[in-house]
C-alpha cells in the first residue's frame, strides 16, 4: 500500500512517502506562521524523490489535530486537491492517537493521556490503552474538555501523561508525577510518520472521499482566546 502522509497540527510539521512499512521519501520543517510555504513546495521534490505520481497512490493521508487551526485547514485542503483528480481516498488521522500510539510503544506503556491547554479555563485530553503487549491501542476516554482540577481522578492508573504544550502547562502537569504518574517533561509532537502508520492500519470503510473530506478535531469554535495558563 502507498500512502502519501501529512501533518501540520503543530509547528514540527512533514510530509511522507511510505509504503508497506517502508519511508519512500520524507521531509520535516519546523514552521511557527505560514502553514503553506513548506508544504506546497516540498510536495514536488517529495514526489520525484520517492519516483511517484498522484495517481499511484492509494490512499492519501493527513492529521486532523486537535492543534494549529490553520495547519490543519490547510494540510485538509491540500489533500483533498490532491485526491481530486484521480479519486484517491483520504485517510483522517486523529493527530494526538498518533502521537500517543509512538509514546506506548517507547515507554512500554499500557496507556497514554495525550493532554493540552483547551484556553477558556480547560485543558483537552483523550486517552488511549491496550490489554496486552502486541495490540494495537483503543480508546480508553475520548477527546474532552476537563477543568484543570479534575485531571488526577480522570487518569488511568499507571498512565503515561504527555502533552504537546509543556511550556503552557508545566505548573498543572509537574505535580502528578509526585503521584506516581510517568509524566514526560517535555513538549512531544505528533510525528509525519505516525500518520502514516496509522493510516495504513484503517480498513477502507474509514476512508473518505475528497468530496467529503475528512473534518479537523476542535473542541471550541476557531475564535482566538488568550491561554488560561501562563508561559513559563
């Protein structure tokens, strides 16, 4: 199976050739503003590296956040172009299940609570686990908004807490690894080639048409609200 893979959610952004467990070709850039420079012109060179069409490919994929408003719309729209043409499906990867999904599998954690400052006095969190060793993650608590005060009870014991804002909230999250929580202390982004693995794992009845694209993950309308918690 060829996948083409995008992730723009956060500002460690990358596009991905990758096929049967293989990276064909894969470029990454850091960028904080302007979501489509990097994107529209790594995309060519992407392509000839990995000797690709468009139309060879079976399934395009991309990371629907939660995250950058704009990142994801844009990333959204530039696969959806892609597809056009030739039909090809879109694949929706939920950003913060990749992410999670790389983190069980480096820490050997049963479960994982992917967390992020949400403004408007709430924090964001989904959690993911497995049963045993070997299969693949589900979902232990959707993605929510929770008051900062109620995040202890709400996590799993023995839980993996990692977030992609450690400098908004490490004043929330430091204090439970007091508790015995394996807290990572630093800012963790989902990867380009986590979307692509995941993708690569959905059956066909997942995929989307790029007619009908695949929708961001937000929890609040895209207003712009100062962060509740303050930069450190």
């Amino acid at each position: 199976m060829l996948i083409l893979a995008i992730e723009q959610s956060t500002p460690e952004a990358g596009l991905m050739l990758f096929r049967d467990g293989v990276t064909l070709a894969l470029h990454e850039w850091r960028e904080e503003r302007k979501r489509d420079q990097n994107l529209f012109a790594a995309l060519p060179a992407l392509l000839q590296t990995g000797q690709i069409n468009i139309a060879d490919l079976d399934r395009i994929a991309v990371g629907l956040g939660p995250g950058s408003f704009s990142g994801v719309r844009i990333a959204i729209a530039a696969v959806s172009a892609l597809a056009l043409p030739s039909r090809t499906p879109l694949c929706g990867v939920s950003s913060v299940e990749a992410l999670a999904s790389r983190i069980a599998h480096e820490r050997e954690s049963s479960s994982v609570a992917v967390i992020g400052d949400a403004r408007r006095e709430r924090l964001w969190m989904a959690v993911y686990g497995k049963e045993m060793e070997g299969q693949p993650l589900r979902v232990i608590q959707k993605l929510s908004l929770l008051p900062a005060t109620e995040l202890r009870d709400r996590l799993p014991p023995e839980c993996c807490v990692v977030t992609t804002e450690w400098d908004r909230l490490e004043g929330v999250l430091q204090p439970l690894a007091a508790t015995g929580i394996d807290v990572i202390p630093h800012s963790c982004m989902p990867h380009v080639s986590d979307v692509a693995r995941l993708a690569a794992q959905q059956p066909a009845s997942c995929l989307a048409s790029p007619l009908d694209p695949p929708q961001p993950l937000y929890l609040h309308p895209a207003v712009f609200v100062p962060p509740r918690f303050a930069v450190r």
